[in-house]
C-alpha cells in the first residue's frame, strides 16, 4: 500500500490561543512538542513550521506585467495561516486523525489537503 501525503496547514485569528508570558502559554507549546515528537516517531512527519505574525507577511503579484507588493496577506480573512505540518499517511481518514491532534484545532481550523503529483 502506498502511502499519500497530506499539507495541514493551521488557521486561527492571531491572540485567539494561549499568548507569550501567559500561565497557558507552556503546555500549549509543550503540545506542539509532543505532538511533532510523535509524528516524527511514528515516521510521518516530512517538515512542519509555525509562522511570524501575520504582520510579517508581503504578498507579490504580477499583472499585465506590473509587479506590485503588498505588507500582509491578501486574503481578507478573520483566520490566518498559522503554521503547517506535511505528513506521510495511509490516507485521508489518517490525516484526519492526527489533524484532530493539533492543539490549535481547539480555536482554529486545521485544512488537509492532499499533495498533487505530477508524473
């Protein structure tokens, strides 16, 4: 059987989830950690990262030949993209189960998308 790959990117408004300095702040992060750790351990993890604020971001675009940056994202969105995980799974149900592990599924939303091949 061959396994697919799956991106699980991490969406959540910024402030919504345990902040720097807070009492809450430790265990969340500590999740994270355990969550990556087993990822790797169970041989799924390919690459996963957290993002700089939303505030870091410029967004380019090319029309009619005109290049134009933009400070921020482009999506008008309450939810930003936070952070992702790729994993190598068995499948789309699989996916699902370990996107159920991520802590910030508890005030954001996790999207899994399959990884196109290109033969």
């Amino acid at each position: 059987m061959t396994n697919m790959q799956f991106m699980l990117l991490i969406y959540s408004k910024e402030g919504s989830g345990p902040q720097p300095g807070t009492d809450e702040f430790g265990p969340f992060i500590g999740a994270y950690m355990g969550f990556t750790q087993k990822m790797k351990d169970e041989g799924k993890l390919i690459s996963g990262e957290g993002l700089q604020p939303v505030a870091t971001a410029t967004t380019l675009s090319i029309r009619d030949g005109k290049t134009e940056t933009v400070d921020g994202p482009f999506a008008e969105t309450k939810e930003q993209l936070g952070g992702y995980y790729l994993l190598d799974v068995a499948d789309l149900d699989e996916a699902l189960k370990c996107a159920a592990e991520i802590p910030t599924v508890s005030y954001g939303r996790i999207e899994i998308r399959p990884i196109a091949v290109y033969d």
